[in-house]
C-alpha cells in the first residue's frame, strides 16, 4: 500500500501522522517511510533516536531505496504546500492521499481550497484526517460533521492534542514511547497511540 500525506497548510500535523501511519502499516508489513519536505521533518525525528520499526528515506534516496528493498508499504511525507500540479501528481501517484487538517476555520480553509484542486482533477482516493483536536471533541464533531455534510470523505477516527507528540519527537519515538525528563512514561502516551491504531485499523 502507498500512503501520501500532504497539506496545502503548515502546522496540521502532516509529519506526525506520517509518522505514526508508517507504525500503524508496520505492523502488517515492512514499511519505508520517504521524507519529501525540504525541512526533512521525518528524517529529523528518525535521527533523534532509534525507536522507528521502519526505515525513513530521504527523497533523494527513495528510487534506490524502494528498488533494492522492496517495502511492503510506503508513507510519503511530502513538501510543504505542494503546487496545484504537484498536488494532482501526488493523487496520481498514490493509492491514498491523506490530508491533515485541525478543526480551525483557516486550516478548513485551506483543506476545502486542496480538495477543489483534487476534484478538478477528477482524483476521488483522498480522504481526511482531523488532527490536532481538542480532547473534548466537540469542535472535531462539528467538523466531522461540516465535511461529512460536503461529501468529503473523513476518517471516523480523530487525533487528539497531546504533549506527548512534542516528547516523543524529541526522543526520535512514537508516541506510546514518550518519557519525560525523568524517564517517566507521559501519562497521555497511551491514549494518543491508541488514536493513530484507530485510524491504522481505517487503513
């Protein structure tokens, strides 16, 4: 299976779900994870430390890489606000484009303004991921509901705001992984993870 996930709009958490899609397809398979964004985000993460089950891949490496190992499954973390021509080679090219977004009225913005592009171009396999949502869900399910209203294919499952993704970038882990400074597992870990298994199982 090929996974893209992209966003016209910065800070909606595309690299953390590519992350955490990557381990969710790792978990059924071997799993390469291609870091597309000039700010080399997932390879970053992948440097911090070595919790990963998959590899990451810089773009520059990917044809090399996928032709010699082969991956069951591919997670492309793309550049940043990709061009509208771009953006339909993405859809091209790809079994399913996941597009981040919160639930905030500029990043719906946003969202709508891809998904136009998308459907111009006759492309119907993407599908989008809320991100980044408050822990009492009222204003995902309002969201939820919007787009679902549009037509526009959602996960059922949502990714809520927790601490433990910043902790766990920083240790180069997944969220589950997180500790604190003490060594002490972050309290919201858990729960965090179990989001992405929940969209792992939407897959």
């Amino acid at each position: 299976m090929r996974v893209t996930i992209t966003s016209l709009k910065g800070g909606v958490g595309k690299t953390v779900s590519s992350i955490h899609i990557a381990a969710c397809l790792a978990m059924r398979g071997k799993t390469a994870l291609i870091d597309g964004d000039m700010n080399q985000s997932s390879l970053d993460w992948a440097r911090a430390g070595d919790g990963l089950p998959f590899e990451v891949v810089a773009i520059a490496d990917a044809r090399k890489y996928l032709t010699s190992h082969k991956p069951d499954h591919i997670v492309v973390d793309t550049a940043a606000a990709p061009s509208d021509d771009s953006l339909k080679i993405l859809a091209r090219d790809t079994d399913l484009l996941i597009l981040p977004t919160k639930p905030d009225a500029i990043s719906l913005r946003a969202l709508i303004k891809t998904i136009k592009i998308l459907k111009d171009a006759k492309a119907n396999n993407f599908k989008v991921l809320l991100t980044m949502v408050s822990p009492s869900r009222k204003v995902g399910e309002m969201a939820t509901e919007s787009l679902s209203n549009q037509g526009i294919p959602i996960f059922k499952n949502q990714i809520r705001l927790y601490s433990a993704y910043e902790i766990a970038a920083t240790n180069g882990c997944l969220v589950h992984q997180a500790r604190d400074s003490n060594g002490r597992k972050v309290s919201n870990s858990g729960i965090a993870w179990s989001d992405y298994l929940a969209v792992g199982n939407e897959l």
